[in-house]
C-alpha cells in the first residue's frame, strides 16, 4: 500500500507540474499563433480588382515597418466608395461599431479600411475594451454615407469628400462641399499642394498610421497603412517618416485617418474576407478593433 501510494503521489505531482506548465505556456502558445497568421515580410505586388492595385513592402531601418499601399483608379467602372452609414435620428449613436471586416461583409465590398477617430475609446485587457461590436460609436468631425450627414464637422479636422461622380477631394475645411456622396475626416493634412506640411509641434512617436492621398485630379486614391506596436515585425513610423512616404509617391494632398491599433486592411474574397495587414487590438497580432466608421470600395474583378 505504501508503494503505491508513493507511485499515486508522484503521478499526481507530475500531472499537475504539466498542467501548471501548459498553464503558463498557453498565453505564449496563443501570441506565437497569432504572430504566425501575420503576412510575411515579403515585398508584394498585385491587382486586387480592376482599378484597385496593392502594395507590401518591409522596412528594416531606422526600425523594423511593413507598408502596404491600395492604389485606386476612380475613373475605373464599377470603383464605387462607401462610408459606414449612420444610424437615423433621434438614437442613442451616430454609428454602431463595427469591425472593418464585418463592415465589409455587411455592404458586400471588395475592399475596406478603418477611417475618422471616434470616441468613446479605452482598452485595458483583451476582455475590458471599448467600445465591442454593435456599441455606440461617434466618429469624430463630418461624416457622410450616401448623401446623408450624420457627424458633424470639427474645428481643425479636414476632410477627404467624394462627389457623386466618384471625383474626390481633401480639404482644409472641416466640412465637404453641398452634394458629397461619401465623406469622412482626419485629424491633420500631411501633404498639400505636393509638398509635406512642417509641423515641429506633432508627437513623432513611432506608431501604427494610416493615412489616404489624391492626385491634383482628384481621379486617383492611395490608401497608405503602416502596421506597428509589434516588435521585430513592425514597430510603426513617426509622422515625418509618414509624410516622406507619402509625398514620395507623387501625390498632390494627403490626410491622417485614425491608425494605432485601428489600422485594419481587409479585401472581400470568394471564401468571405482576409486581412492583409496586422492589425493589433488589445496587444494581440491579427485581432481587429470595432471601429467608429469605415471607407470601402465596391469593385469588380
């Protein structure tokens, strides 16, 4: 009896040391996982949809960064913007959050992006964040969906306005011109006129960025999106790195949108969508944050 007790304890013992291990272990099990579903740091380049063409490229210096550029022709037939739709008054919301890739799904787009800062906003664990899926959202400075204005304009926050014949335009002014389709704000002009716009004052952090320019025409649309807050994979770029990119692909103005742990590209496929950067929600790789409104394109192959 004594024998086997000894063999009972020593098994018990052994079991719960491997339970306690794979306890410890899970988190890091879990984080690997996520990091492996992130795209390689790898260039790549490829038409996504007529009109619409993508861009990766990773940086090593002054720190590791993985860029990733949507290129959009608005003469293309069948290119069609759209803007999260606001929620009709009188409610309790302007928006309802939503993540970009169900967003996607909902209106059946090819493509999507997060866009305007919104509030409110807080994340403390992967469980206490907000806001979560379906909660009210309110972006921050105009917002258009359809003709139908459903945020107001704030002081200092341009705008990047889309006419309903697909002609789009950035401006100064925190409010698009009479008869915008689709609308939506950032919170600071990069580029005007060709040239990046000096602001010693901004906070040039290294940070997850996103951020959307126009030719002189307003006919053609570069998404610009910058992944970040993941070490040895991408640790984001400050501000100035952000304007240089930008100014050097040849664009006329260019507009901050909301970035951080926001910045979320997704494309439709046959099998539903796929998120072809990393986004980091909640300090996990690849989870996607509910966000106050969205910028998506209808497209055809």
């Amino acid at each position: 009896m004594h024998y086997r007790y000894k063999v009972y304890t020593r098994r018990l013992l052994l079991a719960t040391g491997i339970g306690l291990l794979a306890l410890l272990l899970s988190p890091l099990m879990f984080y690997g996982w996520r990091c492996f579903l992130r795209p390689p740091r790898t260039d790549m380049e490829q038409v996504l949809f007529r009109g619409i063409v993508y861009k990766r490229y990773p940086l090593s210096t002054p720190r590791p960064g993985m860029i990733h550029i949507v290129t959009i022709d608005l003469k293309t037939p069948g290119v069609k913007p759209l803007v999260t739709p606001g929620e009709p008054k009188p409610t309790d919301r302007e928006t309802s959050a939503r993540k970009t890739s169900d967003f996607l799904k909902e209106f059946k787009l090819q493509l999507a992006i997060n866009t305007s800062f919104f509030h409110h906003f807080h994340e403390k664990s992967p469980w206490e964040y907000y806001p979560h899926s379906g909660d009210p959202s309110y972006p921050i400075g105009e917002a258009i969906s359809n003709g139908y204005r459903y945020s107001p304009p704030e002081a200092n926050f341009p705008v990047l306005c889309f006419s309903a014949q697909n002609r789009a335009q950035i401006l100064k002014s925190p409010k698009c011109p009479e008869g915008t389709a689709q609308g939506v704000a950032g919170n600071q002009l990069l580029v005007y006129d060709g040239k990046p716009i000096d602001d010693s004052l901004e906070n040039n952090k290294p940070y997850p960025r996103v951020a959307a320019a126009l030719n002189r025409e307003g006919t053609k649309l570069w998404l610009i999106l910058v992944d970040g807050k993941q070490p040895l994979y991408s640790e984001g770029i400050t501000m100035a790195e952000l304007k240089k990119i930008v100014a050097s692909l040849g664009v006329h103005t260019a507009l901050n949108l909301d970035g951080g742990g926001s910045t979320t590209l997704v494309i439709g496929t046959n099998n539903g969508s796929k998120v072809l950067n990393a986004p980091i929600h909640t300090r996990i790789p690849m989870r996607e944050r509910p966000v106050g409104n969205h910028l998506g394109f209808y497209a055809t192959q």
